[in-house]
C-alpha cells in the first residue's frame, strides 16, 4: 500500500527534533542492485525516546522530496528492532535508477525515522544520473517506482519478528556493509541527504518535519 506524507517546512525542526534508530546502511554511498540480497541495519540512538522503550517498527522502501515522500512497498513489519539489528531484502527493479531512494522506519508508538538517500540501479547496474540536491530540507529528490518484486524473494521469520513482502529477519546483530558511513558521522555533509531521525512528539507538535534538518540532529 503506498502512502503520500506532506511535510512542512520549519526553521526550528532540528533543535525540536527527538530520535529514536539510527539507521547504519543503507547511506548516502549504498548501491543497491536489483535482484540481490542486502542487509539493512541499524543501532540504539542513545536519544530519548530510546528504541529499547519503542521497539517494534514497519520499514519501508520510500521516495520523493524532503516535503513529500511516497512509501514505494514495505520490507518488515512488526520487527523488534531492540533485539535484532538487521533485516535482509531482496532488492526490487525500480525506474527511474538514481539516488532517489531512501528508508522510512516507524514504531507503533508512532515514533518516525529515515536514512539518506541511496542508490538503486538498473538491471544492468547502471546507477543512473540522477541526484537531487538542495537546501536542507528542500532536496527535491525525486519519484521512483517499483517495476517488479525482487527475484526469488520470500518472507522468512526469525524469532519474535514478523517481516513481510521479501525481507528477511536477522536473530542476531550484524555489522555494517563495508565502507559503510559510521553512522555517527553528520549526514548533512552529503547535501543530498534523504533524512534523519525524529520522534511522534514533534510532528505532533510542529505538525511534520524537514529530512534533512532531522538528519543532522539524528547522526
């Protein structure tokens, strides 16, 4: 099911701004290729809310502009992010290929948290030329679609979480990809970042809030 979320732009999000996950890989150098296995992996904020008071959560593969991002399919839902740290998904095709592509993870406290934006190439690997950049808070990104499921993928359950689509859960921590950004270095460094962390408190508050503003209060 796709959803669309309106965000609004505010000048006093970053300071507002609560984590919960900090989402280790994919980042904004991850390559995604279709058809193959990835791991997704995050760690504990260290932020209140913590992720140990919150941990069940739904990730999503999402796209779109700092203000307006479509959920494009979801990779796991229902996973208890505070005892595993890692899920596995198959890689779907996508078009356009770029760096338009980003994560959406919310727990069922509502909390809410993104990583940058990353790459999904073609079928044949072609990156693609896309790369979006701006303001903080005004990347346009862009809009990709899902042209077909991940090959061979297929939900596989270990222990208390419930993945669905093609993600797999992992039972037990696992380490970022290779070369991969420590994840407490600022994301705000790459201009063209898709998001960063923040809690239900704010978009209650402040009624939505800026990616790339979170991102720096998130990393």
């Amino acid at each position: 099911m796709k959803f669309t979320a309106t965000l609004a732009v505010l000048s006093t999000v970053a300071s507002m701004a609560a984590a919960f996950v900090a989402p280790v890989d994919p980042w904004g150098e991850t390559v995604w290729t279709p058809n193959t296995k990835v791991q997704i992996t995050w760690k504990e904020d260290d932020v209140a809310p913590l992720l140990s008071t919150n941990p069940i959560v739904d990730i999503f593969l999402a796209t779109g502009s700092d203000q307006v991002q479509t959920s494009l399919e979801p990779i796991a839902t229902k996973v208890d992010a505070g005892k595993v740290t890692s899920v596995e998904y198959t890689v779907p095709t996508v078009s356009p290929a770029g760096k338009i592509y980003f994560l959406y993870i919310v727990s069922d406290k509502g909390d809410k948290a993104w990583s940058t934006r990353f790459t999904i190439t073609d079928a044949s690997g072609n990156p693609g030329t896309l790369k979006p950049s701006g303001p903080v808070g005004q990347n346009p990104g862009g809009n990709g679609t899902i042209v077909s499921p991940g090959a061979g993928a297929a939900p596989s359950v270990s222990g208390s979480a419930a993945p669905t689509g093609s993600a797999t859960v992992s039972g037990s921590p696992s380490t970022t990809s290779a070369g991969a950004k420590p994840s407490g270095a600022a994301p705000d460094a790459d201009k063209d970042n898709a998001a960063g962390s923040i809690g239900a408190s704010v978009l209650s508050v402040a009624a939505a809030a800026v990616l790339g503003a979170a991102a720096m209060v998130a990393f």
